[in-house]
C-alpha cells in the first residue's frame, strides 16, 4: 500500500474525543475526553462522524453538549469525534516572531500587563535631555513622569524665553543641593537706552546686596573703524557685579550672549560660592565687546538658591536662557 500522510489524529493540537452512544431518543449528548467533559471552542471545530458518514451544519454545541437536528437511531454508531483546536501547530523558534509578523493595532494596551508599564524605567532617545529618563510616579499609580537619571551627566533644569513684553529684571532661582555645578546660557537683549548687565545671588527670594563682590575679568573691544582696546579690570566690595559696560549714549545694547558657569552656590562642600563666564555683546554705535570674568561673594556662607540678572538702566527687551544641572 502506498503511504498518503499521516492521519489527522497524529497532527498536533487536534484532540480526540469519546465516542457518543445513542438510544434512538436522545438528540443532546454530552462530550468528554477521557471520561472528563471537554468544552469545544465551537461547533465548527468539531468532527463527527455517525455511521461512517462525517456530520456537517446539523448539530450546536453550548459548553460540553451537542444537540443534533434530528434523533440518531438506537443502532447507529458513532465512529469517532476529532476537535480541531487553535493555536501554534509547533513551537515557534527564538526570534522567529518578526514585526511583519504581527498585525497592525494587533498589540494593544490590554494585552500589556499594567505592572510591567508601571514599573518601567526606559532612556529614551528622544528625552528632553541627555540624563533624563522615564520613571513610574510615586506609588505605581499608572503614570510615568520625566525625572532625572542617577548620573553625573548634564541634566536640563529649566528655560523660559519672552520676545515681547520684557522684563525688568530675570530672577532665576533654580539653584538646590542636587548639583554641585551649574551652566547658564542666554541671550539678552536692552530695551532703548539700556545699559549695563549686572548680577546679584538670591537666597530665600532676596538679593544680597551686600558690598561682597568681588571680580575680575578681561575686555577686548573693537569698533567699526578697525580700533581695538584690551584691558583687565578688577573691583572688590562692590554691591553687585558688572557683567557688563553699556553705553548710555547709544540707544540700544544688542544682542547679548551670556555663558555663565556657578560653583557651589548652595554652598554644600564651600564656605563661599564662585562664578565665572563670557559675555560679549554688539552696540548700535558699532562696538563689540567680549569680556571674561571671574567672580565670588565674600561674605559668610548662605545657601544661594538663585540669581538676578538686570540691567543698569532700561528693561532687558527680550531674552531667552536655559540652566543646566551637574551631578557630583
């Protein structure tokens, strides 16, 4: 005889039931495997064969029953019952499971469990930030929130920009024991007849102002006639410091680029806080000037929280900044 395949009943999650017997009255019967009820996933994965004839479209099934549309006679037979279940007919190998394989929207969030999304702690390429990350709130409550990753990366603490109303004065107290190290960048911008930038730390809201600055710092300048001036500057006990010079003949300071690095101003690991950075800017009388400077508060330790940036005269028309945190 010639071999044609193997029989259904030797293929993989196809499962073989008890036969039924019948009495010529009864058309409800109860299905089992292994003496055990056995509840199909529908009537349409079931294989019934009576009297060597395989039934089709003439019986229902509800839980473990089946009930034919007519009454099988007492001396019918039946030779067989074979359910087809649903699922993997073999294992699937390790990484077989590819994207394409999986339907679109087929993944949805109910069939993601809430304990794994909850307690998930993900870096995220697109974060607002290197040292950012994504964490559970407090308590698992179903939410994820951006916190600060446990690093010594630069995090992003805050920024904010306004290029219509101006202000009178930028107080930025964003200062706290988290970080050692600070960078402060910006762009300003004197309303007509403006002149000077100056500094002030703040503690608690308040500026200190105080005689304790002291700095130092270098200029070059050079106008639109070619001449250049360098020069090095010092001050000590003044009440704030003079980031910059403006000239109160001009209308307008422009385009102001501030880059200002703070050491310890909460004062954790120092008695006293430091600054230092670059400023240059561009008068409308065609000058433009770039100043180094380095700078402290020398006076008793205090916890500066924050820092005030204003001009000397005039409102500061417009400005953008962004500060960064440094882990220790």
């Amino acid at each position: 005889m010639s071999y044609i395949g193997r029989g259904i009943d030797q293929i993989d999650n196809i499962s073989t039931l008890d036969n039924l017997s019948f009495n010529g009255s009864d058309t409800t019967f109860n299905l089992t495997q292994n003496s055990v009820a056995f509840v199909p996933v529908s009537a349409d994965a079931l294989q019934i064969q009576i009297d060597g004839v395989i039934q089709s479209g003439n019986y229902t099934v509800s839980g473990s029953t089946v009930t034919f549309d007519f009454t099988p006679s007492g001396s019918s037979v039946c030779n067989g019952i074979k359910h087809f279940g649903v699922g993997l007919l073999t294992t699937v190998s390790d990484g077989a499971v590819t994207e394409a394989k999986i339907g679109s929207g087929a993944v949805t969030q109910a069939k993601v469990g809430d304990q794994a999304i909850n307690e998930a702690k993900m870096q995220i390429s697109n974060a607002p930030v290197n040292g950012y990350m994504l964490t559970a709130q407090s308590g698992n409550t179903g939410g994820l929130t951006w916190a600060e990753a446990p690093s010594g990366d630069i995090v992003k603490i805050s920024s904010a920009s306004d290029y219509s109303t101006g202000v009178a004065k930028l107080n930025i107290d964003q200062f706290s024991t988290t970080y050692k190290f600070y960078k402060f960048y910006a762009t300003l911008r004197h309303e007509s007849g403006g002149s000077d930038l100056r500094f002030r730390w703040r503690t608690g809201g308040a500026e200190q102002s105080g005689s304790y600055y002291i700095y130092t710092g270098t200029r070059g300048q050079i106008n639109s006639g070619g001449t250049t001036t360098n020069a090095i500057s010092h001050s000590g006990f003044y009440t704030n410091y003079a980031l910059m010079t403006g000239n109160s003949t001009a209308s307008n300071n422009h385009d102001i680029l501030l880059d200002l690095t703070f050491f310890d101003p909460m004062t954790v690991n120092t008695a006293k806080p430091y600054v230092m950075g670059n400023i240059q800017w561009y008068r409308d009388d065609d000058v433009f000037i770039h100043r180094t400077f380095s700078a402290k508060y020398n006076t008793a330790s205090l916890d500066y929280n924050g820092f005030a940036l204003w001009a000397g005269t005039g409102n500061i028309e417009d400005y953008q900044w962004t500060l960064y945190g440094v882990k220790s």
